[in-house]
C-alpha cells in the first residue's frame, strides 16, 4: 500500500531535517496528539518525539503505546496545551493535527507553533474541512444541518453538541499561517476520496484497495477536489 499524503510529506520533511542535523535524529513536537498516533510511529522511524496533551488519559495511552513498541526513550510527555510549548526545546518539525479545531484563539495558537520551530523548520496542520462536513451530511440525509454548516462562519453546528469549536476552508486556513509568519509551502487534502468508497468495494475488488490509495494520492493536491477532502493538510515553513 502507497503512504498516504500527509505521511508522504512529513516523510520527506523528516529526511531534509536528519541532513540538516548530520544524520541526528530529527526532533518533533506533536501538540495536541496525547495518544501517541503520530508519535510512536515516528519515534520508531528514529526520531526524538515530544507530545503536548493536557490529558492524561491520553497521555498514559502514549505511554503504554511507545512501550509496546520499545520507543519509550525517544518519547517524552508534557502534560498542557499550546502554553506549554515554551517550556520545552524548539523543533525540526512541529505537529498540530486535529488541534485548531478545538483550540480558544486560532491566532495564538498559531504564533505559539511557529515560534517551537527551528528558523527553515515545519508545522504540519491538519484540520476538518468545513466544505467536506457539508458535503458528507447531504450525503447522509441530514440536509438541515448541512445547510447550518453551510451558512456558519466557524462551519461550526452551534446549539449542538458538536465536538468542535470551527472547521476551515483553503483559505482561511493559508491566511491564518501566513499571518503567523510562516510560508504556505503546501496546500493537500486528506481523505479526498477514500472516506468516501464504502468498505465492501474494497473488499469485493481484488485491487481496489491498491487504486483507491493511488487515486486518493493524485487527487490530494489537485483543486477542486483537494478544497473538498475531510481533512486539510498545510506545512508552513519558518524563513531560515
């Protein structure tokens, strides 16, 4: 199976880092991912991971995770949210997946990422698509709240118990990071197309799989299929 988008991106990122460093292990700040679903994995491909979660459930669940896996001394927890990350060392590479969405103050946020990484590192933000939300609810019949969706600025549910606080847009979400003085150096959608075949295609289709993941790669980048995928993936790149 082809890696998907965004691994294929942090992938390289995290090459151009270990050459930067002379073939040390790139450092990586993941903000807001607790249960250790990017962390682990990475710490296993040799990197030195620091997660910044307030939770400790889901901190406890990296650290169960990174000892099944034997990684425990590359993974170090910090229990709080963005405020924390000036306590700790800056970054090749800083991770915000799933986590604009549920933060108080976008902007303050963003200043905080973009300040944890290193002058020519990366932030990797990966955020609900408000357009694929809207999308997805017609799909399944639930029109009323697509059109609430539609119409909200924040392409919040309000009045709901919606679990998140905003969903973004292409643009928004580029004039945000660069006003947080990072470059815009990739715009890609994640879950373009995939989210949407259901499983039994797949299981029917000798193959399928091995298409849909080549068909999933192609589309991520291009518009305006990219503008509709569930997630949106930017890497925002500090000037050296």
């Amino acid at each position: 199976m082809r890696p998907d988008a965004v691994h294929r991106v942090l992938d390289a990122e995290l090459t151009a880092a270990r050459d930067r460093r002379g073939g040390e292990p790139p450092r990586v700040l993941d903000v807001g991912g607790g249960s250790g679903v990017w962390a682990v994995p990475l710490a296993v491909a040799g990197c030195t991971v620091t997660v910044i979660d307030p939770s400790p459930d889901a901190l406890a669940t990296l650290h169960r995770r990174a000892a099944d896996e034997g990684v425990l001394d590359r993974v170090t927890a910090v229990q709080g949210d963005t405020d924390a990350l000036d306590r700790v060392a800056s970054a090749d590479l800083v991770l915000a997946h799933g986590l604009l969405e549920v933060v108080d103050d976008v902007d303050a946020a963003l200043a905080a990422l973009a300040a944890a990484v290193i002058p020519g590192g990366a932030v990797s933000l990966l955020v609900a698509n408000r357009y694929a939300a809207v999308l997805h609810r017609a799909i399944a019949g639930r029109l009323v709240d697509a059109r609430r969706l539609l119409d909200d600025e924040a392409g919040q549910l309000t009045g709901t118990r919606d679990p998140l606080r905003r969903r973004f847009d292409v643009a928004g979400l580029e004039a945000s990071v660069v006003a947080a003085g990072l470059k815009v150096e990739l715009v890609q959608g994640h879950g373009v197309v995939s989210d949407l075949v259901p499983g039994a295609v797949l299981e029917a289709n000798p193959g399928a799989a091995e298409a849909l993941a080549e068909l999933e790669l192609a589309a991520s980048t291009r518009p305006p299929l990219r503008d509709v995928a569930a997630r949106l993936h930017v890497l925002g790149r500090k000037p050296a």
